[in-house]
C-alpha cells in the first residue's frame, strides 16, 4: 500500500515538475479561462435581458437617487435631478430649434464642462447619434470631420464658438442647424 502511495507521489511530482518545463503559463492560463467563462456567462446574462445604455443607466440613478452629486466640476455641482432637467431643456431645445430626431447625426464640439454631458445625454434622449469632435481641430479638419459624419447639426460650446462660427455660417446654408 506505502509503495502505492509512494509511486503514485512520485508520479505527480514528475508530472508537475515536467507541467512547469513545458507548459509555465498552464496554471495562469487556465485561471484566466475560468475568469473568461464567468464573464461571458454574466454577458450573456445581460443580452436575454436586453441591451443597456448609458441613457438607461442614468435615468434609473436619476430615478433612484436624484439628490445625489452627479457631476462635480470645478466650482459646480449638479445633482442627478439637475443633470436631468438640464439634459431635458437641451432635448426639447434642439429638438423644437433645429428639428432633430430620432436617427440625426448630430457633432458635439465642446471643451471639458459640465455642460458636455447635459447635451450628450439630451441628444441620447432625442435618439440621436452623437460625433464627439476633439475640441482642438480648427477650420479644414472641422469641414473634414462634420463632413465625414455627416452631422445635421454642430453643437458649439461656449468656449469653441469663435472656432466653429465661420463654418457654421457656410454651411447653415448646406442643412446644418445653428442653435445659438
């Protein structure tokens, strides 16, 4: 019986030790499939139960906790129920302004402000697709990008207004919508 026990110890130590020459990866390798199972089992998960937005995540925060600081930008605190109503006042503006809907391009042009995620997620609200421009390309790369994407309308921020303001003119006239 020893010698059993013995011989089959041996055994395993030779397998390990031969496991560790040729196959090093083989213990990482397999936590990293079973890491790679549970996440594809929790995704799958996810798919029967539909797909998620950020627009559906933030609405069921806002719904859930609506006094909650949401945004927290250099001197300004917006709450989930601010950024809210703020996303909402955009919606209807653009929508009533220029038109938009469900399907539109629309090129989102703004510096770093809490403002940036009011409008994108008025524009998600709309259904409309959103082209973030970098807010550092100038004149032929803004011709360039709005008319790669095929934007209906440019949304300017406040501060990249004097940038955008001569395009925006020439091709008001070509069906991008300025709501200043």
């Amino acid at each position: 019986m020893s010698w059993a026990i013995s011989t089959l110890a041996v055994g395993m130590v030779t397998l390990l030790l031969i496991q560790r020459k040729f196959y090093p990866y083989f213990w990482d390798d397999l936590m990293y499939y079973a890491r790679v199972r549970r996440v594809g089992s929790a995704m799958m998960a996810r798919m029967k139960r539909g797909v998620v937005t950020y627009l559906q995540c933030f609405e069921l925060q806002a719904r859930n906790i609506p006094e909650k600081p949401f945004i927290v930008f250099e001197e300004q605190t917006l709450t989930y129920r601010a950024v809210d109503a703020r996303s909402n006042r955009f919606a209807n503006v653009l929508k009533s302004h220029c038109g938009l809907k469900h399907g539109d391009v629309v090129a989102l042009l703004m510096n770093n402000e809490a403002d940036f995620i009011c409008v994108w997620l008025g524009l998600c609200k709309l259904g409309c697709e959103v082209a973030f421009l970098n807010f550092n390309i100038k004149s032929q790369s803004l011709r360039h990008c709005l008319h790669s994407c095929g934007a209906k309308a440019l949304v300017v921020g406040s501060g990249k207004l004097r940038y955008a303001q001569v395009y925006v003119c020439v091709r008001v006239s070509e069906s991008v919508c300025e709501c200043v």
